[in-house]
C-alpha cells in the first residue's frame, strides 16, 4: 500500500482514520475538502480543483486521501492501489456526525482556509450536511459497488469495514 484512499458517508470518520493511518505509515495526508473549499466556504472553481488534487496526489508517490469528490473520482482512484471504505451504518454514521458538528460548532475549530462550521447552518439550512447524510447515504452504498467494478478501477486492492471496531483492528495491524 503506497496511495491509499479512504472513502465513506460524511461524519463516518475517514479524516480521523487517515490521520491515524497516515502518522503510522509516515506519509503525507490530503484532506479533499481542504482542496475543494476556500475561505468563506466557497466552491473551488473545477479546474481548479481537479489542478489541487493532482498535484497533491503524485501517480509515484506515497500518500493517503480522504473525500468523496466523484469529479476528482479518477484522478485518486486512478492513482490509489487501496480503497478503504467505511460502510458504516446509518445510526451511528448519524451519531458520529452530531458529535463532531456539536463539538466543532461549539468550539469554533477552524477546519481549512478559515473556514468553521456553524451549528446554525447544519442544523437550520439547506447546506446541512445531516440533510446531506440523508441524501447520499444510501445512494453511497448502492453506487460505490457499481463504481468500483469498472474495469479502470480493477487496480485497486478494496478493504470494507462494516463497523468502526473493524477498521481500528486493521490499523493495529499497520506498520510504517
């Protein structure tokens, strides 16, 4: 495993278990959403986008990418020899989200390029990412198999964890 991607729902925790993985292994970590938001939580144009994760995710070098941008899709599963995905359950998937929105909205933490998350926002809009969570869990977990099974894609070594207990026993398991 040299180019790893960590693939989930929102709040199932692939940035955490990147992280981890990433200090462990002694590589780089690249956040997508650091890559696709810029200050004030505006869209980075396409192009742009698309430039950021290739230049952050070299074909020859080591890294480990969390996201689920289906328009960077071929550039970092292209690249990646391993796929780890969180196939969580919709309840905790929900629990973990609530968590961490609580904690990161009561506590102001600056997540990239300025950027914090508003309780306001993901409890009371449409830019919700709970409304989101319901839009795409599902839909995540009947696409992701369809996807995986295109031929440009056959590369690539896929690790399912069903519960998060499964995943940090993997991890465990990891050495640098």
């Amino acid at each position: 495993m040299h180019r790893i991607a960590v693939h989930g729902s929102t709040g199932s925790g692939k940035t955490t278990l990147a992280n981890a993985l990433a200090r462990r292994l002694g590589v780089p970590h690249v956040e997508l959403d650091a890559l696709h938001w810029d200050p004030g939580w505006s869209e980075a144009p396409l192009d742009v986008f698309r430039d950021r994760a290739a230049a952050a995710l070299p074909p020859d070098g080591r890294w480990i990418v969390d996201g689920n941008y289906r328009v960077v899709r071929e550039i970092v599963w292209g690249r990646a020899d391993t796929l780890l995905w969180l196939d969580y359950s919709f309840p905790l998937v929900l629990w973990r989200l609530l968590r961490r929105t609580l904690w990161r909205g009561l506590a102001s933490v600056e997540l990239y390029n300025g950027n914090r998350e508003s309780l306001w926002t993901h409890l009371f809009t449409r830019d919700s990412l709970f409304l989101w969570l319901l839009k795409s869990h599902w839909r995540r977990r009947r696409e992701l198999p369809l996807a995986l099974a295109q031929p440009e894609y056959a590369h690539l070594r896929v690790v399912r964890f069903r519960r998060p207990s499964e995943a940090q026993a993997w991890l465990r398991g990891q050495v640098g």
